[in-house]
C-alpha cells in the first residue's frame, strides 16, 4: 500500500522558501529530501508567493531517467517516475520584472533493486540509489534481465590485480556488466543481504549459479567471522539443481577462501591460517576464491569448470534478491 507525502513550501522571507514534510520536519532549498519509493507515489506541493509577487509557478526538472512534470498550480501533485533525483524549482517576479528562484532537490529511492524492478516492469540495468536501511543512500548497479531481474549487484571481478575479494570492505565504482572492478562495503552488503533471499553468480558466459541463500549477514561486519550455511538448494541457468555449503570468511584469506559454493558431500576445509573455505584441490567445489581470483572446479548445467585450480581467472558479477 503506498501513501501521498505532503509537503509544503513556507515562506523563508521575500525570496526564500523551505521545503516541509508531515511533522515539518525541513530541507531548505539546495538540500536533499528523500521518499521510499515503496511508501510514496507522490508529493503533493503547497506554497505562497511573496505579497508583491506575481507570475508564480513550479518548474519540476528531472536528471537521468523519470517523468518530467511541470505545472503553474503550486498545490498540484506530481508523481514520481524512477528513483532518480529531481530539482523542484519555485520561480516568482516581482512588479519590477525581476525573477527569482529556489530550489529543492527530491530524491526517491528503494530499498533493493527488486523493488524498483516490482515498481517499474521496463526498467532496465543500470546504476541507482538505494537506501536498504538508515544510513545514507548509495549508488547500486542493479541486473534487470538475468533470470526475471531484480538482482542488487554487490560485487564484481575482472580477474585483474585491482578487484578486491568478494568480502572485501573496500568500495569499487566500476561497471560491473563490464566486468570492471566493483565492489560495495561490508555494511551495504549486509544491509543488502538483509532483504534478500538468494544469490546469483554471473559469469562472462553469461552461464549463472543461484543460490537460495543470501549467504552475507550481519556477522559480516564482525572481526573473525567464518560463517558457512549447508544444504542450500543451488540451481544454473539451465534448471539443473544441486544441494551445497555455501559461506564466507573475513579472516584468514590471504591465499583465498573468502567465499565459497562447495558440493555437499564434501564441504569445506581450512588448508592453514591464510586459507579457508576451500577442500580436496578445489575441485569439489561450484565456486571459489583462491589467491588474488576466483574459479569453477565442478559443473553444474551450462556452469562449466574453469583452469587449474589457483589459475583465478574467472570474470563473474554478484548479486541479491
């Protein structure tokens, strides 16, 4: 169920104007307001020229993606397209001719890229801003085709010397359906997790491994955590499913193990303190990380086994749902 969030424009002198939620609660003009997409589908606009102006009107912009709105009646409503950043513009002259101007920016967001693909059917791959829990917005790319979309992409590796391990806290802006260096912080991630229900390995091939498990959690942000989850239901791309272990360590991963998908039979081991997650010559296992890269060493369907086990050249992206 989605709610209208009132908003009102009070007067801040003869040419200034501050923008109010319910409970006035305030962002004047040039600062950001933000509204969950998943409780508002619009703002309804209230305000009061100056008593010597005339020819008042909202001018709304919109960048990037999203409706662009414009209308002359100050208590009209708008509805917000995507969960892009729009600059709502108050514009009045006075007798003499003069023109001024505030501005307020909105921005709506989401809590996950499932939502927004819920929301907006057609909307397609790209980066956008999401707000999972109380701290502040950030920029996600998110995966609307693979397997019905709604992917929140939390990692991706190029098999390059820059990408960081999958549990890495270190920020990376790159494309990951270029396979560039990408990667969101351990809080984001976990936020992320906390909202989702599985997990999708991508590759170059575009051949995919889903996971119907989050696998990261809180505990991520935690010194010393090795947490792994058995008899997770995997599925690829073809429909072929099988039962694994899946898990995460943030310590002891200098030669790798940071993550891993190991067939159920098998598990996983700790080689010696800057190994973990890994067994039997990897090869038992759906995915790994070993050293500085990740590999395949057991096929599921079209998700084929990579090079030798420490090769690390597997280019893949990650995400949640």
């Amino acid at each position: 169920m989605t709610t209208a969030i009132t908003t009102a424009i009070m007067t801040m002198g003869a040419a200034g104007y501050a923008l109010a939620q319910q409970g006035f609660v305030s962002a004047y003009a040039g600062q950001d307001r933000f509204y969950d997409i998943t409780q508002t589908t619009s703002v309804r606009l209230e305000g009061n020229a100056p008593a010597d102006g005339v020819d008042k009107e909202w001018r709304l912009a919109a960048g990037g993606m999203g409706r662009i709105a414009e209308t002359s009646n100050p208590q009209s409503e708008f509805t917000a397209g995507l969960p892009v950043r729009y600059s709502l513009v108050w514009v009045f002259a006075y007798e003499n001719g003069r023109e001024y101007t505030d501005t307020v920016h909105l921005t709506f967001y989401a809590p996950d890229c499932k939502t927004l693909k819920e929301k907006f059917a057609h909307i397609p791959d790209g980066a956008y801003f999401l707000k999972p829990d109380d701290d502040k917005p950030f920029l996600c790319y998110c995966d609307m085709t693979t397997d019905g979309g709604g992917w929140s992409l939390v990692h991706a590796n190029g098999a390059q010397l820059t990408d960081q391990k999958i549990v890495s806290d270190t920020l990376k802006t790159g494309n990951p359906f270029k396979f560039e260096s990408y990667n969101l912080t351990r809080k984001q991630k976990a936020a992320l997790a906390a909202k989702s229900k599985e997990l999708i390995i991508v590759n170059e091939k575009d051949s995919w491994l889903k996971i119907a498990h989050p696998v990261f959690d809180q505990d991520l942000l935690k010194a010393e955590t090795l947490k792994i989850h058995k008899n997770v239901a995997v599925t690829d791309k073809s429909g072929k499913k099988a039962t694994a272990w899946v898990g995460y360590a943030n310590f002891g991963i200098k030669n790798g193990g940071d993550f891993g998908v190991a067939d159920e039979s098998y598990g996983f081991d700790n080689h010696g303190k800057d190994f973990q997650l890994l067994n039997v010559n990897c090869f038992k296992q759906y995915f790994y990380g070993f050293g500085k890269g990740y590999n395949a060493g057991l096929e599921l369907g079209e998700w084929k086994q990579t090079a030798e086990c420490n090769a690390g050249k597997l280019r893949f992206r990650m995400g949640l749902r």
